[in-house]
C-alpha cells in the first residue's frame, strides 16, 4: 500500500471488486473451495448460534460496474490520466500461475489493463514479500488459533504477518479491543467490525478458502 497505484484505497477496492471469486474456484482450483468475501473464514460460530461469514455477509464480491467507477474516482483523486504499470507477482507453482494468469485476465476485462506477471522461486519470493518488495502479490494465512481474530490481527501495524505496509489507528485500537472485551456478544461486533475495516480498506483482498480434500 506504500506503492502506487495502491498507495490509493479506491483504487485497491477497485482491483478486489474485479476479481470474480466463484469463477475461480469453479473452473481453476476446482477443488470445492468457498470463495472469500471477507478475510475471515468459515467455521466460526457466534454467541449468536450464527456462523461469523454469514453474519458479516459478502463484504467484497465481484462487480465489475463499481470496479471501474472506483477506479476512475482514485485515478481522479491521484491526476493518474492513466495507471502506473501494475506487476503481480507470485511464487512458482503450477496452480499459482493459473490464478495468477486468471487475475491477469479479469483485469483487462474489467479495465482494459495489461498487468504484467512475475513468479519467482518460493524462498525468494516469501523473503522478498516480507520486505515490501512486490507492488501486488499473492499470500495465504492459516490459522495458528481457532478464533477470528488471530486471521485479523495480521494486519496490525506492527504485525510481523503484515506484508502490506498498511497502517490504520482506528483497525489497531479494534483489535486491541477485541483482545481486551471479555462480554461474548460485545467482541463478537468488534471483530464484525474489523473485518468491514478491512474490506473497506483493502490491502488484501481475498480469493478463496483453502480446503482439503
């Protein structure tokens, strides 16, 4: 996010809204994968009896109409008449190329983009993304808790997960609270409420829940 064009929280929104999630996982992973419409997954159950995902609700999915309206209103913001060039880099595998030639083909769908794509060896590629090298890459999180704010707290300030450089008061003091809230329902808003922060925001946008088959 200290990279432009996504320096820009439109213009990120934008690249998220144009990625069609079930697409995805229907005809690339194709593994019976959920897509992802908000960072946090499946199989959290609320004070509420509710599973957490539903309660939030789809908070990015595809739409490529506001996609392309955000964009224009950030390239306004920023005096872009016309995108800085945009690298998506991903670490070599077989089933990262396909996702990642997929995005690249959505983007010049809904944008009429070319972004150019960039694999690099695994160890590399993780190092240098910890270093805020790569202007847009991909990344996946597994839980080493079974709560939701362990997904969330990644992208606090000072998170050693947090490969974004996005810094945000306000989504810091939420998950400092919900660390601190002992009353279930209470903590339970608070973390629907980072997760919105999140998407709203968009640093990462996310593509789909891993599964195992």
């Amino acid at each position: 996010t200290s990279m432009e064009p996504f320096t820009n929280s439109k213009i990120r929104r934008a690249f998220g809204l144009a990625v069609n999630q079930e697409e995805i996982v229907e005809f690339i992973t194709k593994n019976g994968e959920k897509p992802a419409h908000g960072f946090v997954t499946y199989g959290f159950i609320g004070p509420d009896g509710k599973e957490f995902r539903d309660s939030v609700g789809k908070l990015v999915e595809y739409n490529p109409d506001e996609a392309k309206a955000l964009l224009e209103e950030g390239m306004k913001e920023e005096g872009y008449t016309e995108l800085p060039k945009i690298t998506l880099t991903y670490s070599t595998s077989e089933s990262h190329q396909n996702i990642a030639v997929a995005l690249q083909g959505t983007f010049k769908k809904v944008f009429d983009i070319d972004v150019e794509l960039q694999n690099v060896e695994g160890g590399v590629f993780l190092s240098e993304q910890k270093e805020f090298k790569y202007q847009m890459s991909r990344s996946s999180f597994l839980h080493d808790y079974a709560d939701p704010v362990n997904a969330l707290e990644s992208f606090m300030t000072d998170s050693p997960m947090n490969r974004t450089t996005w810094s945000n008061a306000d989504y810091d003091k939420l998950i400092k609270d919900i660390k601190n809230e002992t009353d279930e329902e209470k903590r339970w808003e608070l973390l629907k409420k980072a997760d919105e922060l999140l998407m709203t925001e968009m640093p990462v946008f996310p593509i789909y829940f891993y599964n195992q088959s």
